[in-house]
C-alpha cells in the first residue's frame, strides 16, 4: 500500500507539454494525516516477488520529495506476513540537489515519515517474528541527520530501511511560514534540536537529537524553466516524550508561521523555542486566532 500524499512532486522530462507553460504552478501537500481502519494484507511472505522485485506492504511513494502524511493504521490484519516485507521506506532520491527541485542539498520529506500501527494482529503460517505485537510506530531512517536514532525504544530494521519504536508518542510536526514573500525568500537550511534528548549508540557514541530540514521543492514551470519559488515549510519527526525542541534558522526567521503537530490522541505536548536575531514582542496564537 502507497501512503497517500498531495503531490507527486519531481520534474521528470515525462511533464506534459501544458503543465510547462508560463506559471504553471502547483505545489507539495500543505499538511493532514491518513487514517487506515482495519485494513488487511496478504501474502507478503517474501521481500521479493516471483518477478525478482521487492514488495512491501506499506510504504510511501518514492517520488514525494515533500510531506508525506502522518499515518495511522487502526487494528491492521498482517495473513502470511514475512517481517523484512512489511514495510519500506526508501532514501530521498540525492539527484533531487539540483537548481530546479532543492537546490543545496535533496529535500527531506521521505526523512521525516511516522506511521503507526495501532493494536497489529498477525495470522496465518508466515508470522513476522521479531516486531512488536502492540501498538507501534514506524519511522524514516535518516542518514543526514539524527532524529529518530535519538529516540528511546526504536530499534532499526535493515530490510525496511526504517525504524520500529515501540511508542506510540511520535509524530510528525509542520513548522509553516506565512509571509508574503514566503516562496522567494529562502530560510533553509533549519535545525530542530533538543541537545539534552540524547541517546548512545551500539558504538557507544551518543546522540543527540538534531534533524536538518530543507524546504519543498519547486514546483513550479515558468515556461520551460522552474520558477525558483518553493515553500518555507518544514516536516520533521519528533518525539512528543521530549521536554521540547530549539527550531535554529540559518536565514532570518519569517515573522509569522504556523505550527501543525500530527500524532497519536492524548500524547504529552512539549515546547519549542526559536532563536530570534533580533529583540521584539511576540505573540503566539491557537488555531481559533485567540492568543495563548
């Protein structure tokens, strides 16, 4: 199953010609989460098909380089379920850093995924031994920065190029800007950071939570050319058992922005700090526009 999401994103040279002309715009998906009750998969019993190519029963559309939707899977059914075939999450494609799509390094969404299984139940002659039988959450594997390798009780799965984190506490945080000039001024790279979440490695190193995060691609034509517009928005897991989070911007931070948190119902709320050049009045506002 391919995890829904807004946009399919990259520029391929496929583009129908009348998506090229002047301005042509759309864009990656602005938030939501997807909401699976009891689904059921069958005969996953091998990572690879009769065909020779690998299979998964859950997984996101490779070719999303932006938000893919916090998941949540309600008493899912696994019959004849291999463990190396229950789910993939593949690396952003690095060809993505280019001019056209995310520019200094690839963009980050496929880093930043959380899906959770509430309440599994396994059935039939293949069992997947070795995850857990409750409730549980899978998360990317980031090789650029450290985030979920900070984070207690994730145990990483080679074949699924992902994390099992026996919580159901993490989810996935959008930080929005709202300016005006919010797709020609660029704020990326930006760092989530929580020094004191730390956690020490098999090599005995430790780790400490410090995601950095790129902004959405261009996804906009201006004639046979990209617009050189992308979206100040910034998908990142985290870990709601965490005191809080330090958002560092190394562009100036936009003047307004919103934040939009997606997991489980009843999770611990934690706080986020940002780091302002300069000395002013702030106001934070809930989402009926009443000041908190």
């Amino acid at each position: 199953m391919v995890l829904n999401q807004a946009n399919k994103g990259a520029h391929s040279d496929y583009q129908p010609k009348w998506a090229k002309l002047p301005l042509f715009k759309s864009s990656g998906s602005l938030s939501g989460s997807g909401h699976y009750y009891e689904m059921e998969f069958i005969g996953f019993e091998s990572k690879t098909t009769t065909c020779g190519s690998i299979q998964s029963a859950i997984g996101p559309y490779a070719k999303s380089p932006d938000y893919i939707p916090y998941a949540n899977f309600y008493n899912p059914i696994f019959t004849n379920q291999a463990k190396d075939a229950l789910a993939y999450i593949p690396d952003p494609d690095q060809g993505w850093a280019n001019p056209s799509d995310c520019v200094e390094f690839t963009c980050t969404g496929l880093y930043n995924i959380a899906i959770r299984l509430q309440n599994p139940q396994y059935r039939g002659d293949t069992i997947p031994i070795g995850i857990p039988t409750r409730t549980f959450t899978i998360v990317s594997n980031n090789i650029e920065s450290t985030s979920v390798q900070a984070m207690p009780g994730c145990s990483f799965q080679e074949k699924w190029n992902a994390w099992a984190c026996t919580t159901d506490d993490i989810g996935v945080m959008i930080i929005d800007s709202k300016d005006a000039d919010r797709e020609d001024r660029s704020s990326q790279p930006i760092y989530i950071q929580n020094e004191d979440y730390c956690r020490s490695s098999k090599g005995g190193e430790e780790l400490c939570y410090n995601n950095r995060l790129n902004a959405y691609q261009d996804h906009c034509w201006d004639g046979f050319y990209t617009c050189q517009k992308r979206e100040q928005r910034f998908p990142t897991v985290v870990d709601q058992r965490a005191d809080g989070y330090v958002v560092e911007y190394t562009g100036t931070p936009p003047q307004e922005q919103e934040f939009r948190l997606y997991g489980s119902t009843g999770s611990p709320g934690f706080r986020v700090s940002i780091y302002y050049p300069n000395a002013g009045a702030y106001a934070v506002y809930n989402a009926n526009k009443q000041v908190i």
